[in-house]
C-alpha cells in the first residue's frame, strides 16, 4: 500500500491555513466546538456522573463498578455481546465489501436493483427484521422449517432462530448495508489508473480486487467494520427477541434488566455502558495505528471517475452472491410481514377468507397516531442528518486537517455517543436538554437533537473517510492562488465530498428513521416516531399493526432513499462532466 | 378487531348506557361541571399510562375527549417502568409534565408517595370498584386503575384439553408445548413467579425446567407463539389479550387456573406537580364512568363497576383468584428472578 503514500502531510495544509483570516476559521471552530459541548459531551457527562451515584441514595459511590467487576452475571453479557458484534462485523464485512465492489466496479446484472434492495434492508429497523425471521424460522412453526420437514419428511427443524447464531446472522444482514454503502461511496469516487496499472501488468480481476482495489478503499471497509461492530454492541430488538429463549444475556438485554428492575438502576446501566467506551476507544486507536501513517488519496488532481469491470462469465455468480442480503434481509422477512399485515387474524394462516387491507387503511386512514408519527420520523430524520452531516463534516475538517490543536480529543468526544446503548443515552439526553440552556423537554428540538448527537459518529467517520480521499493539494493550489479559507472549503473541498456528503446523510437518515431506544424518555405523543409505535403495538400484541406500519415505514423510507440516490447519481455524473475537461487539459 | 370493539361497545352503551347516565352521573353533575370548566381552562391533559394496551386506552381516551370537550389529552402509552421512569426523570430535572400515572407496579406509588410526589385525590365513583379494592391507601394519594389477571391461555385448534391448573400444566404431556414470559422484563411474569413460588415453591421452577419452556420476553409473547403455532399452551399469560384474540377469530383461549388466577392491580395517581391537576382529577373521576368500565368490558378487561358485567358474563367472584400483598413484594421480586435464572435460565 506504500504506492499510496504521499510525501506531504495534510497537517501542512492547516498550518497554511491558520496564517489566513483566523477569524473564520475561528468563528466556526467556535461554533463547532460550542455544539459538540452542548450535543454531546454534556450527555455524555451526565452519565459518566450518574455512574458514580447510588440508585437509591444519590450519594456519590464506586459501587456500581465494584458490582459490575464482582456481582454474579455482570460479566458474561459483555463477553456475549463481544461475541455477537465481532461476528456480526466480519460477516457484515464479508458480505459487505465484494457487495460494493460488485456494485460500484463490475458489469453484474442488475446493480441498481441490488443497490435499492441493500438500502431497503438498511431501511429495516432490526427488530422488525427480526420479528419477521421468527415468523420464518422459529424451529417449530417457522415458515422455512415447516417446508423442509414437508420436503425432508425428518422432525428436525433447518433453522432455529433462537439461538446466538441466529441472533448474528439477522444482526449481520441488517449491518452489511452499513459496510455496502461505505465502501460502495468510496469506490464510486476511486480513480483508476492504479487498477489500470495492475490489469496491464497482467493481475487477474479477483487479485486486482484484492492487491488494489480494497486496499485503497481501506480506510472505509475499516469504519464499515467498526460502525459494525457497534451496531452489533448496541442492537437491541435482536437479541431481545431472539437470545431470550435461550437465557443468553448481552449488554443491552441486561441494561434492560436494570431498568426493569424496582426500584430501576438507571445508574449502574450507566456504569455497565463504561467498558463500552474503552472497548470503542481501542477499535478506533487501532483504526488510527493502521491507518494514521498512510494517506488514501483517491482524487487528486489528475482524478478521473471509474469504469466498470468486464467480470465476463463470472457475472452471474456475482448476482447470486449480491442477492444474499437482498434475499435474506428484505424479501423473505418482508413477504412474511406482508402476509400477516393482510391477515384478518393471523393466527388462522393465510387464506382468501382471512384476507383484508384493513390494516393499511388503519394505519394510513384512520389511525392519527401512524399518520403522525411517520411524518414525525420523516422530518427528524432529515433535520437530523442534514445538520448531523454539517457538523460532521466540518468536526472531520478540523480534524482530518488539523486546524486546531487537541483534534484527537475532538474526535474521541465526537465517537462517544454511539457506543453507548440507546436506552442509556435517552437518560443522558434528558439531563442535558432539560436543563437551561438547553430547555428543550416535550418539544421536537429535544429528539432531533438527540439523533444528531447520536449519529454524529456516522458523520464524522464518514466525512473523515472522505476527506482522507481528497488529496490536500487541490486545496493547497486554491489557497496558493490566494482563495480564501473557506472559499477554499466551500469551492474545492465541498464540492469534491458532493456525492459522497448524500450518502454521508443517508448514513443518517436512515438510522435515525429505525432507531428505537434513544428516543424513549424524549418523545411525547404529538412528538413520537414510527419506531416507538410499532414497538409499542408489538407490545401490545398487535402483529397485524406492526406488520402494516413496518411495511408503510418500508416503502416510506425508500422513496425518500430513491430520491437522495437519483440525486446523488446526478451529482456524480455532474461532477465527471466538470472533472473531465480539466483531466484533458 | 377494532370494528369488533366499537360494535361490542355500541353494544353494551346502548343497552347500559341511558339508565346508567340518568341515573348515576347526576348526582356528582354540578361538581363535575365547576371541573370542566377549571379543567377547560388548563387546556391540555398528559396521560402517562401503561396499564392498558394502545388500543383500550385510546379508546377511553377518545371517550373522555368526547364527553369533555376543549381538553386536548396528550397520551402517552409506554410500558409501565418506562412511565415511571419517565416520570422520576422529570421530578429529579425539575421538569413535570406528567398528569395521571397509570403503571401496573404498586412499588411505584408506594416509592411516590413516600417521597411527598403524589396529590391526594378521592375520584367520584370509586364506591363502585369491587369492595376488596377500594381504600387500597388510606391518604387516597393513589386508587385501582386497571385489574389485570394473568390465567393460562392455550391453541384452541389443536388442544382438546387443556390444563386447568398451574400445577396441571407440568404434565410431562406438555413437554416442549409449554411457552412463558421472562420476569426479568415483565412485571406481569414477575408477579406469576412470586406467586408459583409462594404456593409451590421452586419444586415448581424445576419441574418447568425439565419441560423445555420457550421463555419469551414479555406475557404477550405466549399469544405470539400460541398463534404462531411454536406452542401450545401459554403460562403466566395475559388474560384480557388472550381474549381480545380470541374475538378477532384467532385459535386462542383462556383458562383460569383452579388453583389461583394470578391479580394484580394496576394503579392510578395524580403527581403532585402536575402541570393541569384540574383536567386529571377529570379525568381520575371518569376512569370510575360507567363508560369506561363498559369499554374494558368490550376489550375484555375486568371493569372497575361492579354494576357494569365483564365480557363474556365472567366475573370476579366466579374466579379463585391471588394477590400478591405488596409487603416485601421488592424483595420477593428481586429473589424470583434470580432463582428463575438458576433454575430456567
């Protein structure tokens, strides 16, 4: 990977930087910084104090980490989640990543499809996903099972979803669209003479892949492998439904747990959330010792937009395995859902006599609560990504380009929150938003403030990926010719991360649009999301509800995704119309 | 099923609802009037409840905002410990918001009112709740908002017989069909594991084990699987849900068990911050309407009128029924769950 390593560092360009107009610089590091105190490091303060409180006194105390190292069964649920969110990575991260390169690089059949369908399982909150491969492979009555017992004629099932590779695998297929649509952006941008390089000298295309492609696009397989391993630490529908059965605890099961408890332990949930955090800070300092010394330049000033790859016979075996998560994540579970949502009763099966849209006209028509809530969810989350990606992308900026000093803190106090559970943030949230400056209770502020600081991670890696992409030179010429700073920003750099900034917010959009616990303790009824009423009918026991509203919440979500995509493939194609000329040059 | 549910209480308004309305409501009439008016002027009404599924207590929702109009009411229906969360959060931010609890937990209202957080309210009509349930505090900081049974439920399609005790559901017969929520996230679980413990120890806990129980989360989930047809016969199961299947058309029924349905009581209390304590206390008086008793009787739920009959002609003095007192119920709690964890998993 030494081809890639260019002599200069982008720090110079800050230094560069900071001997013009300090006061923009300033003004919006100010800003920025202001921000991420207010979004994020005053949450996060607030549990690290609550985690040194007593539940039932409030007097300040380090027994909730005396019991976390001591007490019976606090252990265990961490090694579990360990377990799951690994696996869940490096399946997300198999799959994932010849996904996106199938998609973005070759001539596969049917690319656009797979593109659609692979944001349609990211789409899927993961507790939906889940509900709907109970009713696929639940080892009695599963839908699958019952078909191969009907063709095997045995009594044993082929599935049992209850159990923890279960658990991973509808983990692992709801999180490759995290490593798909990272390294999918990254590819889309790559320039392609080193691959040209390769194929001249005689490399195969899988050895081209492997020995040039991939390793270019590290820096993002590395952050769809973290964000990965998150979501696998932080999931908690998933192993909720689907660990229970067998009495295998993870973190956020057991953080349940405290807060089931009477009176609730929200403090030790705040002391069990701590290991989290070291074990986040390690992934990322292991990103930064495989990643710090190298840059990954991918458009510099002589960059041209990719071609595809002729893959020539191999193109249906790429089909057959980018059909994988389509398949598993969004076509069985949803054709499931649908039957149910169409389903009078359905626990009498499907058949004409039980067939109704009664469900959908409910849940669009007559029901206030959906009709709400999907808009609820559909302004938050825009709101939410569009400034998430603003602040994102500009804390990246700072950081990746070292304009101020103390950008390592800056960007470990940004990657706090998603480590921590949902269930645990929302409390944090609520002691920060509540209280003055920011008395922000009962309103919508308070819930898209909390998705911004929650996702702001997403932003953040995402923007630094892209930024490590962007060869500092093209910046360093425009401020040579005497461009301003931001000039500099808004005329090179932004413009260079366009494509790349859309699908930096679906990134966010769409998490935010299937998150379920962050927003628990901050909704009120005219502020409440999609997710927290399909929990609450799954709650309640009303599957033809939930079936309905997370099929609407699907197609909803989609439309909102296709037209962030066509306008992205606009942008993309602007650019290489503008880029081209000049490469002619 | 919510055609079902309307008709059911066209129904049973159209039969109770003139007599009852002339000849009970008018007594407190011109009361009840001086707090319309008051509640009128507060405007707005946040119900935080739990004890209810979404459906039934938007229906006694709609029903409150149809008597008393120029009230908007804000419901929030979360679980019952997500609530009560809720609700401490605000009182340790300094943040009230909340106007009526309706949790199932007497924990709640026991730590609540011991902390000076609760209005001491006596709603009109609570003469009317069965006499085991009235005075529950003797400072009326809290009164019985819900009754919730927990029973055994069972797939009526492929189940002749089903058991029809606690102790008749470990037949070695039920091996593998048996399903049961977790008490470690269900109050309503937890509640049926203090009581199987008080009557049969946990001679009961390893008996069940050796059945190989599917443990879901929550008691609805025995409806879940029953439907689903993963298994067959539901323990520590939700009663009124279990019904309201039933009535849908799905292949699902009850059975209260000979040796103790399991009671327990959900409750109702105004805090004492609450931001419109008028439109509350409304609203804590309506909950004794017959009008909401009728609409828990047609989502089969126990009424809290004993002049108002539950579905079905079922009845409380018709069952056998416990209660778990909620003396040490903390404790007891804390202890089931982890002998349910040595024992089942």
């Amino acid at each position: 990977m030494g081809v890639f390593a260019i002599g200069t560092s982008s720090a110079t360009v800050g230094a560069e930087i900071r001997r013009h107009r300090p006061w923009v610089r300033w003004t919006v590091v100010t800003v920025v910084l202001a921000a991420l105190f207010l979004l994020v490091a005053q949450p996060v303060g607030w549990i690290l104090f609550n985690s040194v409180h007593d539940d039932a006194t409030q007097q300040w105390t380090l027994n909730n980490y005396v019991r976390l190292v001591t007490a019976k069964g606090m252990i265990q649920p961490i090694i579990n989640s360990i377990i799951l969110a690994f696996s869940t990575a490096a399946i997300s991260t198999l799959l994932g990543v010849p996904l996106a390169w199938l998609v973005s690089r070759t001539n596969m059949p049917g690319r656009g499809l797979i593109r659609m369908l692979t944001l349609g399982a990211f789409v899927t909150p993961s507790f939906i996903g889940a509900l709907g491969w109970i009713l696929l492979a639940a080892p009695n009555a599963g839908w699958l099972n019952t078909l191969y017992r009907q063709i095997s004629g045995g009594d044993l099932p082929l599935f049992n979803i209850y159990s923890m590779s279960g658990a991973i695998f509808v983990c692992a297929i709801y999180t490759v669209p995290y490593t798909f649509t990272i390294v999918a952006s990254a590819l889309d941008e790559m320039a392609v003479e080193l691959e040209d390089a390769a194929t001249t000298l005689g490399a195969s295309v899988l050895r081209t892949m492997f020995s040039v492609t991939i390793p270019m696009v590290m820096p993002s397989v590395i952050v769809g492998f973290i964000l990965s391993f998150i979501q696998g630490m932080t999931l908690f529908g998933v192993p909720a439904f689907l660990l229970t059965p067998s009495g295998t605890s993870v973190v956020t099961t057991k953080l349940a747990e405290f807060y089931q408890l009477f009176p609730p332990e929200l403090y030790m949930a705040a002391a069990y959330c701590m290991p989290l955090l070291l074990l986040t800070g390690g992934l990322f300092w292991v990103r930064k010792k495989m990643l710090g010394r190298r840059r990954f330049v991918m458009i510099g000033g002589k960059s041209r937009a990719g071609r595809s790859i002729n893959l020539k016979g191999w193109r249906w075996a790429g089909l057959l395995f980018a059909l994988i998560v389509p398949v598993t994540a969004v076509i069985l579970p949803y054709f499931a859902l649908i039957v149910v949502s169409l389903s009078k009763a359905w626990g009498q099966g499907p058949s004409l006599s039980n067939l109704t849209f009664h469900w959908y006209r409910w849940a669009i028509l007559e029901n206030a609560e959906t009709q709400a809530a999907i808009i609820n969810s559909l302004a938050y989350a825009a709101i939410g990504a569009s400034l998430c990606v603003l602040l994102g992308t500009l804390i990246a900026y700072i950081v990746e380009r070292r304009l101020v000093a103390g950008t390592t803190i800056i960007a470990a106090l940004t990657n706090l929150p998603i480590i921590i559970p949902g269930i645990v943030l929302s409390v944090g949230f609520f002691a920060a938003y509540t209280q003055p400056p920011l008395s922000l209770y009962g309103t919508s502020a308070i819930i898209i403030a909390a998705f911004v600081a929650t996702f702001l991670p997403i932003a953040y890696s995402h923007g630094g990926a892209m930024l490590k992409g962007i060869s500092p030179d093209l910046e360093r010429v425009a401020r040579i010719l005497g461009a301003s700073e931001s000039k500099t920003f808004t005329s090179i750099t932004a413009p260079l991360m366009r494509s790349g900034l859309i699908s930096g917010w679906l990134l966010v959009f769409i998490p935010v649009m299937r998150e379920l616990s962050v927003a628990v303790f901050l909704i009120t009824p005219s502020t409440n999301v999609m997710t927290t009423l399909i929990y609450n009918y799954k709650d309640g026991g009303n599957y033809e509800a939930v079936a309905a509203a997370s099929v609407l919440l699907l197609v909803v979500t989609m439309v909102v995704v296709a037209i962030a995509q066509m306008l992205s493939v606009k942008l993309a194609k602007h650019k290489r119309a503008s880029v081209e000329p000049g490469v002619a040059q | 099923m919510v055609e079902f549910t309307r008709r059911r209480f066209l129904q049973a308004s159209g039969i109770a609802g003139a007599g009852l309305a002339a000849g009970l409501i008018r007594p407190s009439f011109a009361a009840n009037e001086s707090l319309h008016a008051a509640a009128q002027k507060e405007g707005a009404l946040n119900l935080y409840w739990g004890s209810y599924e979404q459906r039934t207590i938007e229906a006694i929702r709609d029903a409150f905002t149809r008597r008393y109009p120029g009230i908007k009411v804000n419901l929030l229906r979360q679980a019952s410990q997500t609530i009560y969360t809720r609700l401490r959060l605000e009182l340790q931010n300094n943040a009230p918001n909340c106007d009526s609890l309706g949790s199932t937990n007497i924990l709640h209202y026991l730590e609540l009112k011991k902390i000076g957080a609760l209005m001491p309210y006596k709603p009109a009509g609570t003469e009317f709740l069965p006499q085991e349930f009235q005075g529950l505090d003797k400072d009326d900081t809290f009164q019985v908002g819900a009754i919730s049974l927990t029973s055994l439920n069972f797939q009526s399609d492929k189940v002749t017989s089903a058991p029809t005790s606690w102790e008749a559901a470990l037949d070695a017969q039920w091996a593998n069909k048996l399903t049961v929520g977790s008490p470690s996230f269900s109050g309503d679980v937890a509640s049926w594991v203090v009581a199987i413990r008080k009557k049969y120890g946990d001679h009961y806990l390893q008996e069940l084990a050796k059945l190989n129980p599917k443990v879901g989360q929550s008691n609805v989930d025995t409806v879940t699987d029953i439907l689903s047809g993963e298994r067959l016969v539901g323990l520590g199961a939700p009663f009124s849900y279990s019904l309201t299947q039933k009535a849908a058309g799905n292949p699902i029924n009850v059975v209260t068990p000979t040796d103790g349905t399991i009671l327990n009581l959900g409750l109702s209390a105004i805090p004492l911050k609450a931001p419109h304590p008028n439109a509350a206390k409304l609203f804590s008086d309506f909950l004794y309407d017959p009008e909401v008793s009728q609409i828990l009787a047609a989502n089969f739920w126990p009424t809290l009128r004993t002049d108002v009959p539950w579905a079905e002609g079922r009845s409380l003095s018709q069952l056998t029924w416990y209660r778990n007192p909620p003396e040490d119920l903390a404790a007891e709690v804390a202890e089931g769950i982890a002998k349910w964890k040595d024992i089942i998993g």
